[in-house]
C-alpha cells in the first residue's frame, strides 16, 4: 500500500499565493529563460516545489521570501549560464525599445547596447539583478517588487540604487583628464 505524506491538492493558502504571483514570475522567468514553455515549466516547478514544502515555507520567517527563493533557484536552473553567471541576452531581442525602431542602424546600436546591459547586469549579486529585472525591465512598482520578493520597499529602493550605480559605473566609467595634474 502506498502511503502519502501530503493533501491531494495544495493548500488553499499556498493556491492563493500561486495565483497573486503566478503572472509576475513568469515575466521573471521570462527575463532570463528565451522558450515561454521553459518559463511555464520553470514557474509550475516552482508551485509545486512550495507545495512539497509548504509547512517549511509558512515556518520561515518571511513566506514570499522562501518562495522567490524557490522560484529563483528554479528559474536559474533553466538559465543558460556563461563562467557562472546567468546569460540572458536572448532578451535583449524582445525589449520595448527595439520594437519602436524602424531604422537598421539605430536598431543594430540598440541591440548592442542592451547586450552589453545584460552582460553587465549578469554580474549583479541576486537581490540587485533581481530588483533590476523587475523594476527596469519589466516596469513593476517597488511596491510590487517588495511583496514578490519579500522585502522591504526601502530594501527594494537601496538594491536598485546599489545595482545602477554599479550598471552606470561600468557602463558610463567617469571620464579622466590625462595629463592633468593632482
């Protein structure tokens, strides 16, 4: 006789959770991973991974926290990665800006700096590139981001800050007078 350790259906608690983030952690996913099946497959995973380990996730500290973790681990599992840090400039095809564009030459520059943005950002710790991805590429409210992720909203405002400056300071180096004198 086989014997089971958990409910037949999650939890209404846990199915509440899935459907308030379900939307959002696909456009994560989709941030990192380029198949929208891979994406789907990354986020259901996810569920039932919490589902597996609901009692765990309503024993930690911060339940949303324990979930984006859940779900970023599993996302990352998906993401091709280059020297160990996540490659996900096959984004930078589908971004807004490039669909306004209509001349080649402008399109090729934009293209080229979005890769290079996302190489950048692929050096990011994860709260930052997460925080990054979801206010700037995706335009979530920080309010929003900080109930995805778990955190505070003052957390979410210093890890975007942190995380642009970074992005500006290997993007935009500040320029150096040679031969000036100190």
């Amino acid at each position: 006789t086989a014997v089971t350790t958990h409910a037949a259906t999650p939890p209404i608690d846990h199915r509440a959770l899935c459907e308030h983030v379900e939307q959002d952690y696909l456009l994560y996913a989709q941030a990192f991973i380029p198949d929208d099946l891979q994406c789907e497959a990354a986020v259901s995973d996810t569920f039932d991974i919490l589902w597996l380990s609901w009692n765990d996730a309503l024993a930690s500290p911060n339940t949303r926290r324990f979930a984006w973790t859940v779900l970023r681990n599993t996302v990352m599992a998906r993401t091709p990665h280059i020297d160990g840090r996540p490659c996900f400039s096959q984004t930078a095809f589908d971004t807004v800006a490039l669909t306004y564009l209509t001349d080649d030459e402008a399109r090729a520059r934009q293209l080229a700096e979005t890769m290079a943005l996302f190489q950048v950002m692929s050096r990011l710790p994860a709260t930052q590139l997460d925080v990054i991805a979801l206010r700037i590429l995706w335009r979530m409210p920080t309010e929003r981001v900080s109930e995805l992720l778990g955190l505070s909203p003052a957390m979410v405002r210093s890890s975007q800050r942190h995380g642009e400056h970074f992005l500006r300071s290997i993007l935009h180096p500040p320029q150096t007078d040679e031969g000036a004198t100190p």
